[in-house]
C-alpha cells in the first residue's frame, strides 16, 4: 500500500555559503524558543570542520507556486576543527550541543553564538552515545537537574560509585576510546560554581565514571539502552552491562556484509540492528521482538519517525511501517550515484521532521498529519487503504474511534458517488456516528419534512452535496463516460476501473442503490433515535420498498410497529393501489375505522374482479380460488381488528359483510375476549341477520356458556332458536326421505361442514334443555308441541314434573326402555316401575302388549317389585301353571302367594317368556328373607358378648397391700379409695379426680383410642 506520509518541507544548499567543503553528519532537534513555544533546528557538520545551524520553522523565503521548495533558514556557523565534524549530539535540556572531532570532544551552545571549546578528556574518542531516558529526558547526576538527579545517583550507585557534586548539572555518555568504553559524566559550569549560561563563557568537563574494556575489533556503531550498551563492530553486534561490563554476543554478522548500523528507536524503546538490508528490532536485553524488517536495497542511514522508519539508499528514500514491514512510500532524491547520504531524525517519539543530506545539499522532511494522509488516499480513491490507515492509527491510540467512524461514513459516501451502493452501506453499518438521516436526500428531493434534521457540513468536501438517487446514477454516469472519452485521449483518470470493465445501466444500478439503502435503514430501525428521525427512517423505506414493488416488506413493516407517517403515505399507497399495505398501516396506527373499511373495498373489489392482488401476480392465471382467497383474507384482517376493537357502532356496521363471507369470523368478532367493553347483546342480536341463525346461537352459546349470562329471555330465545332450527332440520331429513341411506349420510355431513358447529342440532338441543335451567319449558313446549321431537318433549314435560307424559313418550313412542327404566330410578320410587310395567303390558291406541320390554324390566329391576302387585290374583291357565315349574310353586308357597289357580296374568302374554325372571324373583325374595335372619342373629350374638364382656371386667378382683403404690403419683394405696383403667393401670382416688375417667396415667384416651379384648365370639378358649 502506497500512501503520502513524508512531505518535502525545506531545503539547505552548501554550496552557497562553503564551496570547498561536503556535508559529514546531521542532527535535528526541537528546541524551546524565545518568540515560539518550539522551534526545530538542524546542525550540518562538514568535512573542513564547520558546524552550520538552519532553522526549519522560518518563513522568510518565499513560496513562487507549489513546485518551488523554500530554503532551510541559515542561522549562524562556528568552526570547530580542521577536521571533520564526526558526530553531533544536542542536548536540549542544557542548550549545549556535544561535537566529535579530530578524535576530540567540543561544546558549544545551540545559538552557535560562540565558539567550540574543548573538553579535557583524552583523545582518540571515536564514538559518542548518550544514555536516554524513555520519556525523552536527559539523565543527570548533578545537584539542580531535578528529578534527573535521583536516576543519575541510581545509575552512579550501579556503578559503584560515590562522590559529592559540586557542579550544576551533567549528563552521562558512553565513549569509545580504543578498545575501551568509557562510561563518563558531562559536567557544566565553572569553577567559582557559576553556569556558563549566567556568564555567558566557561565550558564543561567529562567525568569518568567506569572503564569497560571494549569487544574485539573496530566499534563503529554505538546505542546505549537503559542499562544496556548495544556496539556494533565488524564482526557483529553485542551487547555490554554498564554495571557489571560484561558482554555478550547477540549475533555475528556474515562475511562480507555492510557495516553494522544502530538506530534506537524512541517510541517503541528498542533497538533496530541493520544486517546488509535486513532491520532486526531487539530489546533492552538482545532478544529480538516482532517480525524483521527487509528492505528493498542495501541503505547508507537510517532514521525515525512515528510508526515508520526512514532509510536512504541509491537516492532514494523508502518510508517503512515498524510493524508490518512494508514500504509504504519512495521518494526520490538527489538521483542515482548521489553519494554517501546521512539520514537525522528527532530524539523525541513526537518528532515530526526527519532530514536528509547529501554532499552538498539538506532537505527536511515534514510528517504529513494522519488526517491528511487519510485525505490523501480518499483523493486517489485508495478506500482500503485509507481504512486500513484509520484502523491502524486508532489500534495506536493515535486517533479516536469516533474519528474512525466518521472515516467509514466519508468512504461509504465517496463509494455511493462512485455507484458502489453495495460496498457504501457496508461503510455506513460500520459508522457509529453517522445519522440515517444523512440519507434522506437521496431519497427524498428537498424540501420536505425531514430537510432540518440533515447534518450540513461534516466532512471534508471531498463528494458533492446530496442529491436524489437518480441524480447521483446520471452523474456516475456521465463522469464514466467522460472519463472513458478522456482515457482514448491518454489522459489518466481516478475512475474506477470496474466501471469500465462491468459497466451496468441505468435501471441495474438504480435498483441496486434502492436495496442497499433500504438494507441501511433497516438496521438503522434498530438503533436508539428521536422519534422525528425514527419517522423519517420508517417513512421513506416504505418509499423505496414501493419503488422496489416488494409488497411482502411493504405489508411487514406496516402491519408491524412503526413510525410511518400516514399523511405521507396514504395518497402513494391508494394511487399505486397497494391498499393493503395502507390497510395495515391504518390498523397499525389504531385508525380502525379507516383500515376496516380498506378490508371492505377490497373484499368488494375481489368478487366484483376489479382488483387484482400483487401477491397473486406471479405469473400464475387469476383463478376463482384467488378470489376466495382473496375475500376471506380480507374478511380475516378486518375481523382481527374489530375483534380488539370497542366501538361497537364500527362492529356492527361491518358484520354485515363479514358473515357474508365467513360465519366464523362474524362469530370471532362478536364473542372476542380482547375488548375490554362487552357489546350489548340487544343490539347484537338486533342487528344478527335473521337468515345467519348459526352467528345468532353461537353468540347466544358463547354468551350462556363463556359468560354466564342468566339472562332468562336470552336462555329462552336460545332454545326457541335450537327447537326451530332441530324441527327444519328433522322435516328436512323427512323430505329427502326418498333418497337411499348412503346419500342422506353424505348429504347430513356437507350440512355439517359448512355449519360453524361440529354438533348436529338436535344434540346441541337436548343438551342444553338438560343443562339450563333458566329458560321457560312451556314456551319451549309450544313451539315443538305438533313436532316429532319426542326426546325433547320428554325432557320438557320432566322439567315441569308430568312424570307420566315422560315414561309414555321414553316408553311408548321412543321405545326406549334403558331410558325410561333410567328415568324411574331418578323418580326414586317403587310405583315407578310399576307403572311402566302396565304400560308394557298395556300400550294402548291399539298397540300389542310389548312383552319383551316387560320381562327386560321384570328381569332388571325384579327386586324392586312387589310379587303380589305384580302377579295379581287373575284364572290362569293350569297347563302354563306346570311350565313354572315345582320349584316356582314352592318359592310362591314359601311367601304365602295365592294359589296358581288364582293369579291373574293376561291370557295374551306367553308365560314361558316369564317364567325365568319370575323365579328369579322368587328367589330373591327367599335370598333377602334369609341373609336378613342370619344379619338380626349376628347383631343379637355381638350383643351378648359385648353384655358378657362387661359383666367380667366389671367383676374381676384386684388386690391391693401396703406396698401398692398410685402408678400416678406413687403414693402407697393402703386403705384409701382407688380406681383401674381399662389397661390395668391402678390411681389413687385424687389422681383419679384428676385424670378422668376417659385417660388413663400412659396418656391413652379411651374415648378416641378404644381398648379392644377378643371375647367369645372371636376366640375362646
């Protein structure tokens, strides 16, 4: 990925001041500042030994047009030596800048205001570094640098030293001498204790603080970390205690390879070790961290910036990213064959120049800010990179996630302009902080209602204003093709390639935006908005599903809970004829009225044809199912809303039309449970058609049932309308009597399947004449009186108590007998079954004895006759006499009955048909005299053994001496009153009084807990 992160920002000739010398070192830092708050500077150290200072916040030079680079601003010059200027090391927090020359050690201030002095120190020093601390500030050991102070008497006690102060101030370096590496203290000030910045003169002195004896070979590479000296020789690089001295090998360079190369890098406090074009990053402790860093070509120096290193190689300047290791930027400089180039970069983690120098020229380089870097890959249409850079940047802490987010929004309106509509709506999900109403132009053409809620003026300018979708898909256009004429021009274009390659037309790409913005607000409906944006989101969805013709999402978002504002919607919907969509809309707004009377013109419009379901129209043929269909479903929705509703005015005028075309639902309605206010049954009933008998006793059924009316009219009425519909149903079945048994069946079921009950009439009758209580049976028995529903007349009459009416209609008519035999056991009394015997025997009206009836009633409920009633004394034939039987004469003579020759049985009626129940009869009779005997005689012995039982325990001897004791209270019996309980326990009269006679002393209460003794009658011996 390829993005701007260093810009060109200043420029220093050499030539213009010394042509005679080249440029040697390079050092960059930020110094406080008299008229700023900080100021950068640059020291340009040469080969004559001159020091040159350039100031890179000067804006003296002017600027003729963007190509044109300014000039680094020459401040002052100071000549240090005749030889060349090695190294240069400013250290801000005194003013002072160390210089390494001709083997020596200089110090001037950072105004190069006077000239170099020489510190007292031996020579041959052939390196210098510094020992920093991580948050950029120096260490001291002297007395007035603060909190400098105590990690310099750390760092001195490491070293095993102890001394008192008496100068202001120092700093500790690591020098290279030989093949020792001295450890010593930059001590400033003179010796009458003065600092050289209140006299303006004196210089300093280097201190030593500890020898270590240095690696094998040449050191050309230095950095000195914590308490960790990292040195670089031919050989390879080590590393060196400065407490103990101790050294050891991090790793060996290869034969023939470039010089070892060390740059501390500040922000991460860690080490970059360069191997030919190889960057490993080590620790404090030599051990490598993260991945390597490989660089395109072999490098002359390397330098630091933020998250990004700097090398220069082949005059050219490559930016690499620390973490990933990728080359992020080239810049070209001083072109091939340029030269040894030196790279300087700030000591500081908030740097933001690096430099660059060659023979004779400088250039500095500025960190383009990451928001501008962010802008720069949104210009170039780079979206990826620039969100991989935001991301990168907020993983960092460098940026806010708010920043982040407004990032996603910016790139996703970018992609929208360049008909990326898919891609776009991804980078508005992925926005916390963008609004859906940023959206709403493009839907909506302003003005309109939701014109004020629009941010203005959020992001940086880099897409047009908002515009309608069309608007934005006839740009897109337009720009393609402009671009595309430009391209056969060979003039380059930023526009998407893809554009050309995948060009999509008009309708593809309006489609396409609708879908993907409708898929934004859809999620939007999921956030926590102000209910005026909430509108907005709602509203205009249903706009674009209605441009999309998406019916289904268009009747899902309005049947369910939303914001839509019907005066926005209402006239599209009627116009566009999705009524209902607006049905269910009005119903979702509580608009009842409305919404019930959309269901009733669209259940109009299906049977007349006129309106066509867009459900319907999927290439299938407009069938007469659809229409029903259509019709029931219309039916269907306005009964959901009426049966929650409690206008019964609005009920009632649209039942009507309901129960035309489903009975069940004009049901539901009238019987819901949802309402909170009951209807008026009056009005209700009223208001039934009188042709929808059904709706009117399953109203009335729900009212009795569900609701436990006592109304008695309304139980009444409820019967009237059962009698008459039970009579229509019976004569109707009488007239089709013609047809075969197989055809009546058929017919009866289809008449039950288009009834709302799944009970045939007559049933639902009888049960509720059995059940009810509270209607009027006369009124009732007048309707039916000249009927032929026998059953229910006998349920009636036993309601007003003619017990004869009913055992002749369960007899006689119905033929019946389990009931009518059923019935006399309810009436309870033993004349009952006398009487319907007779009834049997006697029918009447010219009908023949029913015989067989008779003997199922002798023989089911014989016991409960009385022989003599039944077999009244009657001449009976002698020979039937003999089918009896002996055993029958006997049974009879045992109960003292007339004679045979006496009974009185109807000479019609076969005796053989009898003559098992009447000896069975008999028998019974013999049975219940006999087990009554033996019943009294077990009665009288329990009684005599209960009498026999007493009378021993009344009688049984109990002594008792001096030595008997109260088992109560122990006292000695000797001649005083006592008494003994049931279970042989013995009390003394006073503990008696006080016990009772019911419990004993063990607690036993005689009368809840009886003491049983066998007696005779169980077991004696």
């Amino acid at each position: 990925m390829t993005r701007v992160v260093l810009e060109p920002h200043a420029q220093f000739d050499l030539t213009a001041h010394s042509r005679a010398t080249s440029i040697r070192s390079l050092a960059i830092a930020t110094l406080p500042h008299p008229k700023l708050h900080r100021s950068t500077f640059l020291y340009v150290g040469t080969h004559s030994g001159t020091v040159f200072s350039l100031s890179a916040d000067s804006n003296d030079a002017a600027q003729n047009g963007n190509a044109v680079l300014r000039k680094l601003s020459f401040l002052r010059s100071v000549s240090v030596s005749d030889a060349a200027v090695e190294s240069i090391s400013v250290i801000e927090e005194f003013g002072k800048v160390l210089l390494l020359s001709d083997g020596a050690l200089f110090l001037v201030d950072v105004e190069l205001s006077n000239r170099a002095s020489k510190l007292s120190f031996s020579r041959g020093v052939s390196l210098v570094a510094r020992r920093r601390f991580r948050n950029g500030e120096s260490e001291g050991l002297g007395s007035g640098l603060g909190s400098g102070l105590g990690s310099g008497l750390g760092l001195f006690q490491k070293l095993g030293g102890v001394r008192e102060l008496q100068s202001e101030g120092g700093c500790v370096f690591a020098l290279v001498v030989g093949k020792r590496l001295i450890i010593a203290e930059l001590v400033l000030g003179n010796r009458n204790g003065k600092s050289e910045r209140d006299d303006g003169g004196g210089g300093g002195a280097l201190v030593v603080l500890k020898e270590i004896q240095c690696v094998d070979g040449v050191v050309s590479a230095m950095v000195w970390l914590n308490d960790s000296i990292v040195v670089g020789t031919a050989n390879g690089y080590s590393l060196v205690s400065c407490v103990t001295g101790q050294s050891s090998v991090i790793f060996s360079l290869p034969d023939l390879s470039r010089p070892p190369r060390l740059k501390l890098l500040h922000k991460e406090w860690r080490v970059l070790l360069l191997v030919d074009n190889v960057g490993v990053i080590v620790d404090a402790h030599g051990q490598p961290v993260g991945g390597s860093l490989v660089f395109r070509h072999g490098l002359d120096s390397v330098g630091e910036i933020d998250s990004y290193v700097v090398v220069v190689s082949d005059g050219k300047i490559e930016v690499y990213h620390k973490r990933n290791g990728s080359c992020v930027q080239v810049l070209p400089f001083g072109g091939e064959a340029v030269g040894r180039c030196v790279v300087a970069s700030e000591e500081d983690r908030d740097g933001r120049f690096v430099a660059v120098a060659t023979a004779t020229k400088v250039v500095c380089y500025q960190k383009l800010p990451s928001v501008e870097q962010i802008k720069d890959l949104l210009r170039k249409k780079n979206y990826k990179g620039a969100i991989s850079l935001v991301e990168e940047l907020e993983s960092e802490g460098e940026i806010t996630k708010d920043l982040l987010s407004f990032v996603h929004a910016q790139v996703g309106f970018l992609l929208l302009f360049d008909l990326h509509f898919e891609e776009a709506v991804d980078h508005f999900l992925l926005s916390e902080t963008m609004q859906p109403s940023e959206v709403f132009p493009f839907i909506m053409r302003d003005p309109n209602r939701w014109s004020l809620l629009v941010p203005r003026n959020r992001y940086w300018g880099l897409h047009p204003p908002p515009a309608p979708l069309e608007d934005v898909i006839d740009d897109g256009l337009m720009t393609v093709q402009r671009a595309s004429f430009l391209r056969k021009a060979g003039v380059e274009t930023i526009v998407d390639n893809d554009l050309f390659v995948n060009t999509a037309n008009r309708a593809d790409l309006l489609e396409s935006a609708i879908k993907n913005i409708s898929r934004y607000l859809e999620a939007c409906r999921e956030k926590d908005l102000t209910q005026s944006v909430r509108e907005g989101v709602d509203t205009l969805l249903m706009y674009l599903y209605r441009a999309l013709n998406c019916v289904e999402d268009m009747e899902r978002l309005a049947s369910s809970a939303n914001w839509c504002v019907v005066d926005e919607l209402e006239q599209m919907l009627e116009e566009s004829g999705h009524l209902r969509t607006l049905a269910f809309l009005y119903a979702s707004k509580g608009m009842s009225s409305k919404a019930v009377h959309v269901w009733r013109i669209l259940a109009r419009n299906y049977s007349s044809g006129l309106w066509k379901d867009p459900t319907f129209e999927n290439g299938i043929e407009y069938s007469g199912e659809n229409l029903v269909s259509g019709r029931a479903i219309a039916a269907a929705e306005a009964s959901k809303i009426l049966e929650e509703s409690s206008d019964q005015d609005l009920i009632l005028q649209h039942l009507g039309w309901i129960a035309d075309i489903s009975q069940v639902l004009a049901v539901r309605v009238l019987t819901s449970d949802k309402r909170e206010i009951l209807l008026s049954p009056d009005e209700v009933i009223t208001t039934i058609d009188p042709q929808k008998v059904d709706i009117l006793q399953r109203y009335l059924q729900w009212l009795i049932e569900d609701q436990d009316c006592n109304d008695t009219q309304l139980h009444t009425l409820y019967a009237l309308s059962l009698a008459k519909s039970a009579i229509e149903a019976f004569e109707s079945e009488n007239i089709s009597g013609s047809l075969n048994s197989r055809n009546i069946e058929t017919r009866s079921l289809a008449t039950l399947k288009n009834s709302i009950f799944q009970i045939p009439v007559r049933e639902r009758l009888q049960i509720f004449l059995q059940s009810s209580d509270l209607y009027d049976p006369e009124e009732v028995l007048d309707l039916i009186e000249g009927s032929e529903l026998w059953f229910e007349k006998a349920i009636l009459y036993r309601r007003l108590g003619q017990e004869t009416l009913v055992l002749q209609i369960l007899a006689l008519k119905l033929e019946d007998s389990e009931a009518a035999e059923q019935y006399c056991a309810e009436i309870g009394r033993a004349d009952a079954y006398m009487q319907l015997l007779e009834m049997y025997l006697d029918p009447q009206d010219g009908k023949d004895p029913m015989f067989t009836a008779a003997v199922r009633l002798l023989h089911n409920h014989g016991e409960s006759l009385d022989p003599l009633q039944v077999l009244e004394p009657c001449l009976m034939q002698e020979e039937e006499v003999v089918a009896i039987g002996e055993a029958a004469v006997e049974e009879v003579v045992v109960l003292n009955a007339p004679t045979a020759k006496e009974w009185k049985l109807s000479p019609d009626m076969p005796l053989q048909l009898a003559s098992e129940t009447l000896l069975r009869m008999f028998r019974a009779r013999v049975h219940h005299h006999r087990q009554g005997q033996i019943v009294h005689n077990l009665s009288r012995a329990v009684d005599i053994d209960a009498r026999l039982s007493r009378l021993e325990e009344r009688s049984r001897h109990v002594q008792i001496n001096d030595e008997s004791l109260c088992d109560s209270c122990n006292a000695r019996l000797g001649t005083k009153l006592f008494a003994m309980y049931p279970d042989d326990t013995v009390v003394c009269y006073k503990c008696y009084r006080r016990q009772g006679e019911s419990v004993s002393v063990s607690g036993r209460n005689f009368k809840d807990d009886l003491l049983i003794k066998p007696g005779w009658l169980v077991s004696r011996s």
